[in-house]
C-alpha cells in the first residue's frame, strides 16, 4: 500500500481536476454539436464512450506526470521544496516509474481503438506532447502555456473521440484550457523563482518576476473565460453554459484579487485548489447545458 501512495503522490492524482472535467465537456459539446446541425440526431456520448475516454485521460495523465517526474528527477533534487518527491527521496526507483509510465501509455493507446477510427491514428500526438514539455522549462518561459496546451489536448481529443471530426469549438476550447493552466502555472512557478535563476531554468518568474507573472496570469484567464464564452454560440448553448463561464469568471478575478491582496506567500497553494473548482464548475455547467441543446 505504500507503494500505491507513492504511485498516487508521484502522479498527484487530486491534479485530475483540471483535465477530466474539461475531457467529459468536450465529450458531451461534440454531441450537442451534432444535434445542432442536425435535430433529431442522438446526440449524447454513449456509456462505451465516456468509459474509454476515461481510461484514455487515466493513461494519458499518469503517464504524463510520471514521465515529468523522470525527466525533471535531477532537477528535483536539487529544490528544496521537491527534493522530497519519490524519485529524488529513493521511495520510488527510475525502473519502476518507466514501467508506470508503459503501462499509463498502452491504457491511452488501447482506448484510442475503442474510440472513433481516428483516435487510432492520432494518439502519437498527446504522447509526443508529453515527452516534448518536461523539456521547455530548459529552453522558454512560454513553459507554461505549452504545459496549457499539452492539458488543451483533453478536450479536443474527447471531441474527436466521440464523432470523429474535429471543429472550431474544440479548437477554441484547446486554447482556452491552454490559457487557463498557463495562467495559473505561471504563478505557481513564482514559488520557484530564486532556485530556477540559480539553475539557469526559464520560467516566466525567473525571466520577469513575480509582480510580472501576476499580470500574465491574469491576462490570461481573461483570454481563457472569453474563448470559453465563444464556444457558446458555435454550438447554440443556452442559459446553463453562459451562466457557467460566468461563476468561471468570478473566481479567477476574486483569485487574482486575493492574490494580489494578500501576496502569493500568504496565500500559498489556495489558487491551486480555487482553480480546481473552476475545472469542475465548468465541465458540469458544460454536460448540464449539451444535454438541453
């Protein structure tokens, strides 16, 4: 059982908030679209769907996570405030994490042939994703948002999973989630701004500081809420979804607010937890208003 926790805190299962939620939105939009262009027409995810979509997200991410924390293990060692993860401390070892990440991967690659034809074809993309991001940090301060970007996958690939065609919407909704986790990921890089100078590391903060990386954050979730607004009308959703992206909005400005109240020091990992709310508030607003469409 140890050996289960240590798998769970390598990965950071609870972090499944800011994906799952946007995969099943993108799920569930991508039928409603359908019925919109053709009523009368089924148009919500099957259960076959939304079972090998989660399989797909579980391998996906765990993978994913397992594989940054591979990659980064020397950095790890050398912050303090991750020297303590399961690599650098020993709980874990390289052979066993590499197996982890083989097994996470063939789940994604096993599901995207129990999903429409061109998810058997297309999953080399999310996978290159994954190993070209843990690299970024060493190259750019746009980090952040390529890591945005690499989490957008979830809900334009949910999309194309269930009608096996791709459109504006989830092109709108790859960009917003890539937004929204650049943003928060930008300030979350500020608690490791002196070690990543020290390190020669690229994030925003270490480029910039932090009174920068608040401003970016900032900016960017108001990019993120105005694409999610705009994927309302591509798809004709009513009242539920606007009122959505509505509390959505609300909570990233009372965030950046606090945060710039009370200073990051003070507040800590709170906006981490504020912006796991978000991720769930707006994949049930989404499911609730596609299947009234």
């Amino acid at each position: 059982m140890s050996k289960v926790a240590s798998f769970a805190r390598l990965i950071k299962v609870e972090h499944s908030v800011y994906a799952l939620p946007f995969a099943y939105a993108g799920a569930f939009l991508a039928g409603a679209s359908v019925a919109a262009s053709y009523p009368g027409a089924p148009f919500l995810p099957t259960w076959g769907d939304l079972l090998w979509i989660t399989v797909a997200m579980i391998g996906a991410r765990s993978g994913a996570m397992a594989l940054n924390r591979l990659i980064d293990a020397e950095l790890d060692a050398r912050n303090p405030r991750t020297a303590d993860r399961e690599l650098p401390a020993g709980r874990l070892r390289r052979a066993e994490v590499l197996a982890f990440v083989a097994v996470s991967l063939g789940l994604l690659v096993l599901a995207a042939f129990f999903l429409s034809p061109p998810c058997r074809y297309l999953w080399p993309i999310p996978v290159a994703a994954f190993v070209i991001y843990p690299y970024t940090k060493r190259a750019t301060w746009a980090c952040h948002w390529i890591l945005g970007l690499t989490d957008g996958l979830a809900p334009a690939a949910a999309w194309v999973a269930v009608i096996g065609s791709i459109d504006w919407a989830p092109v709108l909704l790859f960009f917003a989630v890539g937004f929204w986790i650049g943003g928060f990921d930008v300030l979350y890089g500020v608690f490791d701004l002196e070690v990543d100078r020290r390190q020669g590391l690229h994030s925003f903060a270490a480029r910039f500081g932090e009174a920068a990386s608040r401003r970016a954050a900032w900016i960017s979730h108001l990019v993120a809420v105005g694409l999610l607004v705009a994927v309302g009308p591509l798809i004709g959703l009513g009242w539920v979804y606007y009122a959505g992206c509505a509390v959505v909005a609300v909570l990233l400005l009372w965030s950046a607010l606090d945060v710039a109240r009370r200073g990051l020091p003070r507040v800590g990992m709170g906006f981490m937890t504020l912006n796991g709310v978000v991720g769930v508030i707006y994949g049930v607003a989404a499911i609730v208003a596609a299947s009234l469409v």
